[in-house]
C-alpha cells in the first residue's frame, strides 16, 4: 500500500474514533450538564464521520487500487495526491475549530475560518476527481 | 475495470466535485454571509455525495470487482446494471430538481422511486455474483 493511502486511511481510522466520541457528546448533553457549544456539534459530528472517515477512506482505498495512470506515474500525480490530504484535513480541523463558535455567535469574527475552511475542502475535492478521472478506465 | 464502472464511477466523480462545492458554498456563507438563500442548496447537497456519490460509488466498485460469472457473459445480466445506472442517475436529477424549484417538488418523489427502482435493478444484477470466487 502507497504511502499516502495509508496516510489518508490512518487520517479516516482517527476521524472515525473522534467522530464517535463527539456523537457520544453531543447525545450526553440531553442527560448531564455540559457547555453550551456542545449543542453545536451536530454537523461537526456528521461531517467527522462523512468527510473525515468516509471520504478519506475511499480516497486512500481509490489511490492504492484504481487502475495505474501509467508506469511512470501509476498513481497520478504524487503531488496532486498529497495536496488533497493537505488541503481536505486542514479544512476539516479549521470548520471542526471555528464552527461551533460561529454557531453561538460567540465569536463571529472566526467566520472568515469557516470561509477558508469551505474553500480548501473544495479544491481537495476537486484535486481528487481531477487526479482520479484519468484513472477510471479499461487498463 | 469494465465500461459500466467506468461511466459510474466518473458520474459519481463529477457528484463529489459539484456535492463538495455544494457544501463548501454553503459553509462559506455560514461564516461569512453572503446570500441566505445558499442554504437552499443543502437537499442537493445531500442528495450528490450521498446518492450521487456514495452509493453510486459502491455500485460502480462492485460491479468491477466482485466475482465475474463462469459463463461467456461473465459479468452477468449487464443490462440490469445499465437500467440501475441510467435510473439512479436520473433518480438523483429528479429529486434535485424537485428539490430546487419550487413548481416542480412532485419530482422529488417521481425521483425517489427512480432511485428505488434503480437499486432493485442493480440488485437482480449483482446477487448471482455474490459467490465464492470460482464457484
């Protein structure tokens, strides 16, 4: 297994752990007294789970397996590859940061880190397809 | 990987690229607002990566490598997997459309049930391959 998908699937194990233990959170705050900005956690928890492990483990299954680009380069573009991780995992930890204190408006100010983390998830995503879509075929 | 995977797993490429920017569109508006009618996008939103991506993806996957049959069409009854192809595709277009605007919601259920009948397609095409490989 390359590199990077085992960076991408060990990234998606962690993901997974956290999400599990933030929806574990978010559910206690209906039986003992927690913070208020753990009311807020609710699309940090879907998108943890959707995003951080799902997404990430298909992309670093997708990167070992798909059919080789070439024999030069039978995984793409290396680079493209490791932006996509770059860019996908600081746009998550950048919403997981600043999303909930946006949500309680506490610190509206943090909005422009919301607004950076949507534009690096987007250009992961679109890196992705871009460095897959050639990939997707016969041999 | 064989043509059927080829166009599914492209399809549902171009979801995770437009259900990605779907999302970060909306995202950037909850930071800094821009126009509040982005949130409009979040059924579309939801539908692509999950439908249009996601299943499509497991759809497109298994037809490729799941065990082939041991007969001269090896991979089976293909024009089910055609049918569930064109159906779902068309499914998740309905429901977005209906989902958008506003005179066409009926859609959303014609879309729905396309999808339904897609995965029952795909299903009759994909059980006989569910096997010990060389089996």
């Amino acid at each position: 297994m390359p590199r990077l998908a085992r960076w991408f699937i060990k990234a998606g194990l962690l993901y997974f752990v956290i999400a599990l233990a933030t929806g574990v959170l978010y559910q206690a705050r209906t039986e003992i007294d927690l913070p208020t900005w753990v009311s807020t956690l609710n699309p940090v928890y879907v998108h943890l789970l959707a995003v951080g492990w799902i997404t990430q483990l298909i992309i670093g299954v997708a990167y070992w397996m798909f059919p080789k680009f070439s024999k030069e380069q039978p995984r793409g573009s290396e680079t493209l590859g490791w932006a996509t991780f770059i860019l996908l995992n600081a746009g998550l930890i950048l919403r997981i940061i600043s999303e909930p204190r946006v949500t309680l408006r506490a610190e509206p100010d943090l909005g422009w880190l919301l607004a950076v983390s949507a534009v690096l998830q987007t250009a992961a995503g679109w890196l992705f397809v871009i460095n897959t879509w050639s990939r997707v075929k016969e041999r | 990987m064989p043509r059927l995977s080829i166009w599914t797993i492209r399809a549902a490429l171009l979801y995770f690229g437009f259900g990605f920017t779907f999302g970060g569109l909306m995202l950037y508006n909850k930071g800094v607002p821009v126009d509040p009618s982005a949130w409009r996008l979040l059924p579309v939103h939801i539908e692509f990566v999950l439908i249009g991506w996601t299943v499509q993806l497991a759809m497109g996957v298994a037809f490729w490598i799941l065990p082939r049959l041991r007969r001269e069409d090896r991979y089976g009854n293909v024009r089910a997997a055609w049918i569930a192809f064109a159906l779902l595709n068309g499914g998740v277009l309905a429901v977005t459309a209906g989902a958008w605007f506003d005179n066409l919601a009926p859609l959303v259920l014609v879309g729905r049930g396309a999808e339904m009948a897609g995965v029952v397609a795909f299903a009759i095409h994909i059980w006989p391959r569910v096997k010990a490989f060389g089996g």
